[in-house]
C-alpha cells in the first residue's frame, strides 16, 4: 500500500471562537487559491489529520466532548465516509503512517491527557492498541 501525496495542503474543521467548524479549505497551488471543499459530517477541532492510500483522515478531535469517530475524505469524489471508531476518544491526537497503518498517538479523553497509542488497519477496518509511550500529552507534533 503506497502513501501517495494529495496534491494540496487543506485545513480541517477547527474552532472559529465560537463553534466547532465541519468545513474544509483547501489550497490549489496551481490557481494560487483557497476553496472550500466538501464539508466533514461531524464538525470537530483539534482532530488528528494525515494522509493514508490517498485519502485525508480526520480522527478523532472535540465538539464539546472528545471523539472516537473518524472521517475519510477521497479527494477524487469530493465526499467524506465515516470509517471504524478508535476504542477511545481522543482530542489533540499525534497523527503518523508507517507501511500502510495509521497510528494515533496520545491526545485527551476528556479527562486526562493519554500516553496510549493504537494503530488502525485499513484493510481490516478496525483498530488495534499498541505500545503505550512513556510520557502522557496532546497537542504535539508527530511524523515518520
């Protein structure tokens, strides 16, 4: 399974200081614009955002309470699916693809800042945990 790139840089969802934003934006870097794409059925902020087979996942995030639900737009078709849920909700999560799994690192419950880590398999359509990190956090950058 390649990680093949989507050929513009996107905003999604995030927080206008009032609500929790379902709308993506997105850059076209061959008109030099921003356009709004079709909008994410849930809105939700602070959501863990990568690049998996050629879609954009939108996992997790807040909308008042933290989310398990995960979204997956296809840039071909213009049109966001829900996929599996993660086992438990996270808001700040680190987001990172390594050979074809998508890791969802840390992030909050609501409750209290996380250290666990689960991997989703895309062919299986369902997430697993995997080694927990040493430090518990949100908000931080993740990359392979």
């Amino acid at each position: 399974m390649s990680n093949k790139n989507i050929n513009f840089v996107a905003f999604v969802g995030g927080y206008d200081g009032v609500s929790d934003l379902s709308s993506v934006e997105r850059y076209n870097n061959q008109t030099q614009q921003w356009q709004l794409v079709s909008s994410m059925k849930t809105p939700r902020s602070m959501a863990g955002v990568t690049v998996l087979n050629s879609h954009l996942f939108a996992v997790g995030g807040c909308n008042g309470q933290s989310l398990e639900s995960v979204e997956v737009y296809n840039p071909e078709t213009n049109v966001w699916t829900i996929d599996a849920p993660m086992k438990v909700p996270r808001s700040g999560v680190g987001m990172a693809v390594i050979d074809g799994l998508l890791y969802a690192v840390g992030g909050c419950n609501g409750m209290e800042y996380l250290n666990s880590v689960e991997v989703f398999h895309p062919q299986k359509k369902r997430w697993t945990s995997s080694t927990s990190m040493k430090t518990n956090r949100r908000r931080f950058g993740c990359c392979c």
